[in-house]
C-alpha cells in the first residue's frame, strides 16, 4: 500500500509547477506558508495551495499550523498552512533511487579487492571517490567558492540528493542509498560520503568542504563553504 502511494505521489511531480514547488518546500530547512511557494515559483497563491495539497495527499509533503512571525498571543496574526517534506523515506525517489549504482560501485570493489587482498571498505570507498570526481568532472570550473558551492548542489540534486540550505550550511534531506543505510549504516555512508566528497574535490579549489555528520532524517553529509581555499595571490 505504501508503495502504490510513493509511486502515485512521483507520478503528481510530472506537471512542472508541482515539481519546482516540492523542489521549493524540500529545499527550505523550515515549513513554508503556500504564500512563500507562490511567490517563489511566481504562480497565483491559489494554484500553489491547490498543487501544494495535491502533494500533501499524496504522501511528498506534510502540513502543519503555526504563526511564520513566530509570535503568540494577541496581535501575533493567524495561523497559516505550513507545508514541508515528508519525514518518513520515500521507496521511489526522484530521480530513481541510485540502487544500481551502488550495485556497480560495490561490485567493482569487490573485484578489486578480491584481485588484491586490499580491504573491500576501504576500496569501496576509493572507487566511489572517483566515481563522484568523474560526476564533477562533466562540469565547468567554478571561479569562486559561492559558485562552485551552487554547481556541487546541482549535481547533487541530479543524484536525489535534495540540498537545503541551513543556518551557513547545506543538508541533503534525500539518502539515495537509504535502504542500504539501514542495514549496512558504515559501509553505506561510508560510500556516500565518497561519493560526495568526489565531487567537492573535482571543484578544486573552490569545492566545498563534504562532511561525514549524521542526523535525523536526512543523509549522513553535510556540505560546509571553504573558506581557505583560494589561490593564494602572486
């Protein structure tokens, strides 16, 4: 039952005005009011509540009540719908979840290491290193740091990452590899952070700095600016 609901729900994200409003709400690190949607997507506050609640019942948002001032009391203003990504995992993610790659990542390592006697984890992590460096490599040199931070982000999000920006960093609210996380925790953060640092590397020496810090809901990576990491002036 809830993979008929998942699979319904990546079905409602084919109209391209639903997409780019979920791509809003999962990128805030707070709940939105459908008014803030609107007017980030720029579509009438009517169409966002009526796409906003189509996701909400298929099972990609949650809602909530609250004040945005974040006041009480009298004069605090009514309450307002406020959407947010659904905390539970999502079994069919958008895009696909990256089971298959890491299937290929995992059995390359597995060649490897049974070739050469090195530790299968630590090869694991190797080839997914340069997995995620051949993943930035397909993209232009950034010229500074904020930009090279915007390209990673978008590569992430091609992978069903999700960035969010949070408070001076950036949180993946998707685990492609969620599954897999679940009953191999080290093994499959290990590869994912890899993965991700591969691509932070290939933005040399701009990249942002991939680090390995879990938390609730969310993949195991948080991306953090450099901010040492420009050339040094001649």
């Amino acid at each position: 039952m809830v993979a008929q609901r998942d699979a319904s729900g990546i079905g409602a994200l084919a109209d391209p005005v639903r997409h780019r409003l979920y791509e809003f709400v999962c990128a805030q690190p707070d709940p939105v009011s459908r008014e803030q949607a609107a007017d980030a997507v720029g579509i009438p506050h009517h169409q966002a509540k009526f796409h906003l609640d189509r996701l909400t019942a298929e099972g990609l948002l949650e809602t909530d009540y609250g004040r945005l001032t974040g006041r009480t009391g009298p004069g605090a203003g009514r309450t307002a719908k406020l959407y947010r990504r659904t905390r539970r995992d999502i079994a069919v993610s958008l895009p696909q979840r990256e089971y298959e790659l890491a299937g290929r990542l995992m059995a390359a390592a597995i060649a490897r290491s049974t070739a050469t006697g090195e530790p299968v984890a630590e090869v694991l992590d190797e080839v997914a290193h340069d997995y995620g460096q051949a993943i930035g490599a397909t993209a232009d040199k950034p010229a500074d740091t904020a930009a090279a931070l915007e390209v990673g982000l978008a590569l992430l999000a091609e992978y069903g990452y999700e960035p969010r920006r949070n408070d001076g960093h950036v949180e993946l609210a998707n685990c492609p590899f969620h599954a897999l996380a679940q009953e191999q925790t080290a093994l499959a953060c290990g590869m994912n952070h890899a993965l991700i640092a591969g691509v932070c590397d290939a933005l040399a020496p701009y990249g942002p700095d991939a680090v390995l810090e879990p938390g609730p809901a969310r993949c195991c990576v948080v991306l953090k600016s450099r901010r040492s990491n420009a050339p040094a002036s001649q």
